[in-house]
C-alpha cells in the first residue's frame, strides 16, 4: 500500500485447503508491480512471510481481459 502504482488487494482463504491463501494485488501496470518486486524492501518482508509459512511464496501475473 502506498507505493506507486498500487491500486487494491485482497486476500481470499482456500475452503478446501485450510492454511493456504491467495493474495490478489492490483497494479496500474506491469511496471509498478517489477518495481515493487525488485526492491529490497519487499525482498525483506517476503523473506519474514516465507519463514514464517515454511515455504516459498508463488507469484503469477496475470492480466485484466475486460471482454
């Protein structure tokens, strides 16, 4: 949150699979989201987050299909 770019996220909790999540951010373009991806910063906190769960956060990029 408050960094260039960002528009939203959201956190969804898998019914079948207690203990696993899916974390949804919105970025106004690929750009934002390397930006925020390369930084120290959040290499920093992934790092805190993947400790804690004992394994390696996924990503995916995904693109928004208005049709």
């Amino acid at each position: 949150m408050g960094k260039p770019g960002y528009i939203s996220g959201e956190t969804l909790k898998r019914m079948d699979k207690p203990g696993e999540s899916l974390v949804v951010s919105k970025w106004r373009s690929v750009h934002y989201w390397n930006q925020w991806f390369q930084s120290e910063e959040r290499s920093e906190i992934q790092n805190k987050i993947d400790e804690l769960l004992g394994e390696e956060t996924q990503y995916e990029i995904y693109e928004y299909d208005p049709r």
